[in-house]
C-alpha cells in the first residue's frame, strides 16, 4: 500500500491515523497537492491529496480511502453492523470536513502552510479572527455533543468518527489553538481520551517531523 501526500493536510493525517489505529503498514510519499508524479496522478487525476494505491487498486479522498481501508480489515470502526451507528459516523465526518475544517483553515495557514511550505510571513489577525469568530461555535457544538454522548462520540465505544473529527482537531494542535479546557470541559476530556489512543501520537511525530524538515530545507 502507498499513500500520497503532506502531512500538513488533515486529510492526509485522517489516513495515517486510520492506518496506524488497524496497525497497517504504508509507503508514505510527502507529495504536495498538485504534484505532477505520475503515480501519484493515477490515484488522484485532479491532483488533490490523499490519493492511495493498493496493488491496482488507486483511490484519492480521505472518506473513501479510509472506509477502504476499515472495511478490509473487517473493523468495527465504522460501526459495525448497526446502522444507527454506521450512519452517526458519517455525520460526524461530514461535519468535520465541511465545518470543523473550514475553521481552521486560518490558523492552519498563517501558522503553518506559509511559513513552512511557503516562506510567508503568518498574517496573525486571520488567525485572532478564526479564534474569536470562527472557532468558538464549532468547538461549542463538538463540547454540547460529547457532554450528552459518553466518552467517544458514538457513544462508549472509540470508533472512524473520533478518528475523523480529531484529524481535523490536531490542526488547532500543530496551530496553537486548541480550545481551553475551561471554556470546553468535555471535548478537553474527550481530546486528552484521544491523545490516548494509538494513532494520535503518530500522526502528531510524522506531522511534526515534516514541519522541522521543511524549515531546515
């Protein structure tokens, strides 16, 4: 198996948490969006990252490389044969992706894309703006859900939803703006539960080690 890209995309670190959770080996090339590699072209025809490849098969999009990868592997992660379940984790990821990623998106670039991959000074009033606009209600909703919820998202059991919403999570992590216990007393339990969980620790070593090579390049 290969997986195609940086890990500065959540996306890609959604995949990379998903592989190390169901303790799967991968080649992993650090292909930035766009990348013109061939074989990285034939997974991902528009350029965007993840793509993925196993054997012939060849596949882009975290969502469908990740169920790929639990449904092989015949996890519950997915939820199972419940569709209750099933259907509660793709909630969860579609929210992530188009509200919980869309919010970070600022700090994620100020604090990280330019001046790690583009040599740009970080515009800080995007990222005070994403911390006092954008973030407060995303992380509001995500806390109001695991008060009423148990321990994981779904209920008492760690599942592809807790690995969707805290790839994007680990953003506000390598960005510095994660959200205060304080304020948010459950999603703070809940992430200190997820910094727990084997895969988490991985993804933040693979992301952290690319940053202090790119800033040494």
């Amino acid at each position: 198996m290969k997986l195609y890209g940086v890990p500065l995309s959540p996306f890609v670190r959604k995949v990379l948490f998903t592989l190390d959770v169901l303790d799967l080996s991968c080649d992993h090339e650090e292909l930035a969006p766009g990348s013109d590699d061939s074989a990285f072209r034939k997974t991902s025809p528009a350029g965007r990252i993840p793509g993925f490849a196993d054997g012939d098969f060849q596949i882009a999009d975290s969502a469908a490389i990740c169920r790929y990868l639990v449904t092989r592997e015949r996890s519950e992660l997915m939820g199972g044969p419940s569709p209750q379940r099933q259907a509660r984790i793709v909630q969860w990821e579609t929210w992530g992706d188009a509200d919980l990623g869309p919010a970070l998106l600022a700090p994620l670039l100020e604090r990280v894309v330019k001046p790690v991959r583009l040599g740009q000074a970080t515009d800080e009033a995007r990222v005070e703006t994403a911390v006092g606009e954008s973030l407060p209600p995303v992380y509001a909703e995500l806390d109001a859900a695991l008060a009423h919820r148990g321990p994981w998202l779904i209920g008492e059991a760690f599942s592809y939803a807790d690995i969707a919403i805290a790839s994007h999570l680990s953003t506000a992590e390598i960005a510095d703006v994660l959200p205060s216990e304080g304020t948010y007393p459950a999603l703070g339990a809940w992430l200190a539960r997820v910094r727990g969980q084997r895969g988490y620790q991985t993804l933040m070593d693979i992301t952290r080690d690319y940053i202090a090579r790119s800033k040494n390049a």
